[in-house]
C-alpha cells in the first residue's frame, strides 16, 4: 500500500496569483501548444519539439534523445499530449540523464518545474515528493505527478507543459540537471573550468594594469613618471685665465 503524500503548505508563486489578461503579456509570456490547434504536420512537429524541450531541456534536444515509437502515437492521435509526456519522462534517454545523476531531493525539483511548470513551494513538498519517489519508484512518481489534480487543471490532456508566469530568474528548461553542487561531490570538479580561467585572467589584466592600486601606490604614477623629461643641468665652474671651462676636455687614448 503506497503512503499518502505528506501535507505542506503552499506558498504565494506566481503561477498562483490569478492572471489580469493581456496586461501580463510580455516577451517572457509563453506560447501555449494544444493538440486541438495542431491542422498541419509542421505543426505537430513544433508541439513534439516543445515537449522535447520542457521535459528534456533545451540542451538535449538531440535526435539521440527521440523516441520515435511515442511521436508516431501521438500524430496517429492514438496517445494524448498527457501520454506523450509521461512517455517521455519514463523513456530510458531521460532516466540516464536526469535520474541518475541526481538526488531524490533535486529530481524533485527538476520534474516539479519541468512537468507541472512551477518551483517546489519549500522544503516540505520536496521532502513529501522524495518519499513518494522512494516508495513507488521512478515510475510511479512520474503517474504520481503527471495524474496529479494540480497537472489537470494546469494541463489537461492536450497542452503540452510550460513555465507558468515566469518573472524572472532562467528558463526552468534552461537549467542543466548534472552541474549541479550534488553531482560535482560525486564525479568531482574538472581541473579547470572556463569560469575559473576567465577569473584568474581577469585578475591578473586589473593587477597589470594597476586598477586596484590604492592610493600612494608608486605604481599608480609609473607611467606619468616616464613622460618627465628633465632639463640637462649645467654646473657652473670656476674661470681659468686662458681656458675655456665649457669646452670638452681632451681624452687619453
């Protein structure tokens, strides 16, 4: 007998506050993709792509990740756009790169975005998610979420998920599930990353360049100083009867 789902308590998102129409429209406001719109094949291949790109993100929209036998059901309309994903969340591509990487707590998090379209509301529902994760299996979390009350009313059958009222922060089908702080403890940090490298030469261009040189620092004025061309000084000496005291002194040879 599977557990009930812990109790939490929602916070304020906003996927929560209830839309004023056309006032929230910006360049951030999604494109919503039905089945019921779909009256062309490039038209059902640009809903498969989007659903490529909510569950598997935007960097694996690879043909290696296609799962050709779910695209066929879903043009034939023998599957829903709901199937369709569920199909896509248990396919093996997403469980080897998504679920194995990851801990029960960011796989929480990673499927909450991508399949119901919001953030986890606080610590609370992922704990309460991760233990159905535990006790009914990949497979049974992902029926968990997907026949969910909060995916109904989001979702339905036909629309293919999306990030619901995105106001700031990246993309949730932007964010790469294996650079993470948990996968890096497991498989450890490269030598050198193209972060680090851009800091250390950053640094070492502000130290050259004197940038950060606090005051009275003769650093500051090197270059200032190499423009100063002093005047040829000439010492005056005492006359001799008969001599020319500026005139070159002979030599030894």
């Amino acid at each position: 007998m599977a557990l009930p789902l812990l109790e939490y308590k929602p916070t304020t998102q906003n996927q929560r506050v209830r839309s004023f129409g056309p006032a929230d429209e910006n360049e951030d406001t999604p494109y919503i993709y039905r089945i019921e719109d779909v009256n062309s094949p490039g038209e059902i291949e640009a809903l498969i792509k989007a659903a490529y790109r909510q569950v598997f993100s935007e960097h694996e929209t690879l043909k290696f990740n296609r799962q050709t036998a779910l695209e066929s059901q879903l043009k034939n309309r023998s599957i829903t756009v709901r199937d369709f994903i569920r199909g896509l969340a248990k396919s093996e591509r997403f469980y080897n790169l998504v679920v194995e990487p990851n801990n029960n707590y960011r796989l929480v998090e990673l499927c909450l975005k991508r399949l119901l379209g919001r953030a986890p509301y606080n610590r609370d529902e992922e704990i309460a998610w991760s233990i159905k994760t535990a006790t009914l299996g990949w497979d049974g979390f992902v029926d968990a979420l997907i026949d969910s009350e909060a995916y109904e009313q989001a979702f339905g059958e036909s629309i293919v998920p999306y990030q619901r009222r995105r106001m700031e922060s990246r993309p949730f089908n932007l964010v790469t599930p294996r650079y993470d702080d948990h996968f890096r403890g497991r498989v450890g940090r490269p030598k050198s990353e193209w972060n680090t490298t851009l800091n250390q030469l950053t640094e070492l261009y502000i130290q050259r360049t004197h940038l950060r040189a606090p005051e009275g620092d003769p650093r500051k004025y090197l270059s200032m100083a190499s423009k100063v061309r002093p005047k040829p000084q000439y010492v005056q000496k005492p006359a001799i009867a008969g001599m020319d005291y500026l005139s070159k002194v002979p030599t030894r040879r």
